[in-house]
C-alpha cells in the first residue's frame, strides 16, 4: 500500500520497538564497528536522522571519547533518543532539525552518518548536498540504505555470520524494505540531480548501500 506515491513510516514506538529486536542490534553493531574504527580522538560525528538514537548510543559506549551529534525531524525520536536508555552515561547531543537544511556552519564535522533516512528526505538531492557543507576537508559521509535487491544467499549470508534463523532474517528485511529502501540507481539519480559528484558506492554486509563521500 502506498499513500500519494510514498510508503507510510512506521509510527514512532514502532520503530523503537524494531530498533530493540536482534535483528536491528546486529545491523547497529556492525555499523558502529564500522564508525569505531579509524576515528580520530576526540572526533565529531553528527549522525543524520537518528531516529531513537541506537546507533550513536551503541557508538559512544564503544568510543566514549567521540563528540556525538544525533539530528532528527521528528521531536518524538529526539524525546526517546534523550531518554538514553540504551546509551546510559552518553554525553551525545540531540537536536530537532531537517537534513536538507542542517543547523550548522561550514566544515564542522570529521564524520557524517545517515543510517536508513535517506529515503525518506523529500528532496534527496539537497540534503546530499548539505552532507558534503558540513564535512570538515578529511572527513568522511557515509549513507547507509537497505539494499532493495538484496538476494536471498545475501540474506543467507548475514544470517549465518550473525548466527540468526534465516526466517527471521528473511521476513524482517523483506518487512522493512518493502518500501524503506533504496536502489543503487535511486541514490545514483540524486547525486546527478545534485551535480554531486565524488561519492562512491558499495555494497556492505550483505543488505546495505554506503554512499561514501571524502571530504
Ligand atoms: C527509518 S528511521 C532511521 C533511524 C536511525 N537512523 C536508525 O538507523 O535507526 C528514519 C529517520 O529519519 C528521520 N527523517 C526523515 N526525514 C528527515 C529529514 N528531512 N531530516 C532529518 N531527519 C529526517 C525520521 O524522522 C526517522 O527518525
């Protein structure tokens, strides 16, 4: 079911119940491996759409030396991400703001992060475009998505590396990407729309796009 061509998002404390499952906890510990490593001391990382704050959560317990940043549209995600119970003793900041007009100056950011809230951004191309501003020269923009055509050995894949049933990884991404995901040639139409141009894009563990931009 679509509404006026676009998929409903879930509501809040569903995605926040999602976000609690094993199979989210994977996905977020894989990507704050990813985050973790290579970060310099001390680093600041603003993580776009952040929803219930997992990721940044799960992020500073790893590196509690980062200087963490979670923005997101929806006040209600930012009153659950405050509420740090996932991510006790976080010093992370949390703020209302829009990805296509990003409430900071030029060049303040060593990392960037947009895990799943690309899709859903009205105008891609612009917040793409925000990205790259607030990168410091150095710095790095990743923006994960579900990978739409994600086959079943990759789904196989991630299931036997994670050691979860393969049912349960099966209809859990087949549920959420249904509509909550992107295709390489999707992400590759905003970077033209954008004149953007020096991201690359691969494909990691298993399900995901990372757009990937050096600043
Ligand atoms: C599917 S959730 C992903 C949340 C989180 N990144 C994660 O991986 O769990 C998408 C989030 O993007 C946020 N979002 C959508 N459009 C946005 C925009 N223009 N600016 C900032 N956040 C936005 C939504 O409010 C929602 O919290």
């Amino acid at each position: 079911m679509t509404i006026l061509g676009r998929h409903p998002e879930p509501p809040v404390w569903l995605y926040n119940l999602m976000a609690r499952g094993p199979l989210a906890h994977r996905i977020y510990r894989r990507l704050v491996a990813d985050l973790a490593a290579g970060l310099p001391p001390g680093a600041k990382v603003l993580d776009v759409g952040t929803g219930p704050g997992y990721l940044l959560g799960y992020l500073g317990r790893e590196r509690p030396d980062l200087d963490l940043w979670g923005l997101d549209l929806d006040y209600r995600m930012i009153r659950l991400a405050r509420r740090k119970k996932h991510a006790p003793g976080s010093t992370a900041q949390w703020l209302v703001g829009d990805a296509l007009a990003l409430p900071f100056g030029d060049a303040v950011f060593d990392q960037v992060v947009a895990s799943l809230s690309l899709h859903i951004w009205p105008q891609r191309q612009r917040g793409l475009k925000e990205l790259r501003r607030i990168l410091k020269p150095g710095g790095r923009a990743w923006v994960y998505e579900l990978k739409r055509e994600s086959a079943a050995g990759d789904l196989r894949a991630f299931a036997r590396e994670e050691q979860l049933p393969f049912p349960l990884v099966y209809l859990g991404f087949r549920a959420v990407s249904w509509g909550h995901s992107l295709r390489a040639a999707d992400f590759a139409r905003a970077l033209g729309q954008a004149g953007e141009e020096g991201w690359r894009l691969d494909t990691v563990h298993h399900l995901f796009w990372r757009g990937e931009l050096l600043g």
